[in-house]
C-alpha cells in the first residue's frame, strides 16, 4: 500500500479513587476541557466525554503509531497534577489506578456517543460496578468480581 489507513476508536473508562463523587459541574466544567486539550497535544482526537462525578467516559480516535495505555497514562496524569495545581479547586482529587478500554466499531461510534451523552439517565438505574461489569461481558473481557474496583 502506498500509505497508512486506520481509525481506531476507543471508549475508554476509569473512575475517581474508591469512586469518590468529586467531579462536581464547577470542577466539570474546566476538567473536561483540560483533558481534550490533552488528547489532542498527544495527537488523539476527543470525539466524546461525558460522565458522573464518580467516573469518566471517553471516546477518542487514535493513530495506529499510539497507543492506548501511553494516551491513558497522560490523560490520567495530566488531568490530576492540573487538578491540584488549581489551589483549591479539588485538593482530595485522584483517579483510580487502573481503567477499561474497548475497541469500538466505526458503525458503532454514534451509539456509544449517545450512550456517553446519556450517563445521567442512564445511573439512575444502574451503579458504575454494574456499568462496568455489563461493558466488560459486553466485550468477552475476563475479570475478577472481587477485584474489580480499588
């Protein structure tokens, strides 16, 4: 082939530490924006963020040179040493240690957008534990129940 020719899309999830509900609208309202600026300094594109304020969804575009783990880890970095350079804003912030990430479908990209923009709708009736598991069995990931969460 004369070229590279790829869109990969990921939806990735990870939540705050012992899910604690620390991302209020106020903390909201500057994190989200930080982090698509760090997506996109590390040459992803953000496609759709939403979340509780106990957790985070992600759905971005990678090129096939990145990976998924090196894009976490700065995402997951960056976003909690800004966090706590804002004197004041959240000092307790922290995310959890691990995350999910899946590989999502180009025919399924507007399904998982809708199913980010509709997080809120969507914990009324079930808890990120639950959340998680479904996603995870969704995808044929194996997992320890006992060891899910942090």
């Amino acid at each position: 082939m004369a070229g590279t020719f790829s869109r990969l899309l990921y939806h990735v999830v990870f939540s705050t530490k012992s899910r604690a509900r620390l991302i209020d609208p106020t903390l909201r309202a500057q994190l989200y924006p930080y982090m698509e600026g760090i997506i996109r300094h590390q040459g992803g594109w953000l496609l759709s963020l939403g979340g509780m304020p106990d957790h985070v969804h992600i759905l971005l575009r990678l090129k096939p040179d990145h990976a998924i783990a090196g894009m976490v880890k700065h995402v997951k970095g960056g976003s909690s040493k800004w966090v706590h350079d804002q004197k004041g804003l959240c000092p307790e912030f922290a995310w959890q240690t691990g995350y999910a990430a899946f590989s999502v479908s180009e025919s399924k990209e507007g399904t998982v957008r809708s199913y980010i923009g509709r997080q809120e709708a969507h914990h009324k009736k079930k808890s990120f534990e639950d959340e998680l598991i479904d996603l995870l069995r969704k995808h044929n990931i194996e997992f320890d129940p006992a060891r899910i969460l942090d």
